[in-house]
C-alpha cells in the first residue's frame, strides 16, 4: 500500500498511486521480495525525525527502508518511507519527472529491503540497481549518481543542484 502524507496540492496531479503501486509490485518480483511492502511519501520533517530515531541522523534524506523481520517477510517485506519534499528538489537537479524520481527511490529502498546495502558490499548493489534500472526503463540510479557518473541537469532558472541527504 502506498500512502501519501502531504497535501493533495504538494504533489499536484504529478503522482498516481496506482500507477506507483504497479511499478512497485513489478520492481518487488523483479528482485524477488515476495512479501507486501508498504510506503509512506511523507516530508523532509518526517523523513528528518525517522532518520533521527532510527539511524541517529538528524537531518533529512531522500528514502529509509525498514526491512521486516525474517519470520514475517514472506507476507510483509517491510517499509519504505521517502521525502517528497527531497525527491522534487532531486527530479528538478537531474532533469526528469517527480514520478521517475520516486521510482527511483522505490528501487533503492526495494533492494535495500532484500539485504542489499551499498554501504558495505563492494559496489554489487550498484551493479544490480544499474540492471534493474535499465530493466523497469529508469533514468540514472541513486548509486550512480552518488557516485558521479550521472551528470546533473543544468537548468538556469533552477537553484544550486544539491545531492540527496544520506
């Protein structure tokens, strides 16, 4: 289930739930998480105060993942929450849609909900990320741009790009 907690007129008619939730249930089988997965697009304030509780980081990011216990992820995978607050300011600095953005996101989170952590893995999450992105037909990954090889967006009128918080 996919919900959203913020005003109708902050994501404009730009999002469609059920259009989120086919591309996270082909996204899901793609990497082989048979539990559910529920997801929250909440604000840079909620994302700020879970990062806080959860990971003692007191500030906002872009996506968390909250993987479900081993005895219940075969029903329930577990969680994903994503600021769309950071994920608009994201899809403006890379040049694409707020819709590509959270899909972005949900892929990240996905993997991260199957075991993959590229914080400590020697790059194979990038590497499945990068197949998969190419697979479901995203623009550049989360990885991929942390890392510098996907090039920002250049737009005049837009503010200084800036990199989603970790």
């Amino acid at each position: 289930m996919i919900t959203i907690d913020l005003a109708p007129r902050s994501t404009g008619n730009v999002l469609s739930i059920s259009g989120l939730t086919r591309f996270l249930n082909r996204a899901r089988l793609s990497i082989g998480l048979q539990g559910a997965v529920d997801v929250l697009l909440t604000s840079d304030s909620t994302l700020r105060q879970l990062n806080k509780s959860f990971r003692g980081k007191d500030k906002p990011t872009d996506v968390l993942s909250f993987p479900a216990p081993s005895e219940f992820a075969a029903r329930h995978a577990g969680d994903l929450a994503i600021s769309l607050e950071t994920a608009s300011r994201q899809a403006k600095t890379y040049g694409h849609t707020l819709r590509d953005e959270v899909r972005i996101l949900l892929l990240h989170g996905l993997l991260h909900l199957s075991g993959e952590d590229h914080e400590t893995d020697n790059g194979q999450m990038a590497s499945r990320e990068e197949t998969l992105r190419r697979e479901l037909r995203l623009p550049a990954t989360l990885i991929e741009r942390v890392k510098g090889s996907a090039k920002p967006h250049r737009n005049t009128k837009a503010s200084k790009p800036r990199r989603g918080s970790k």
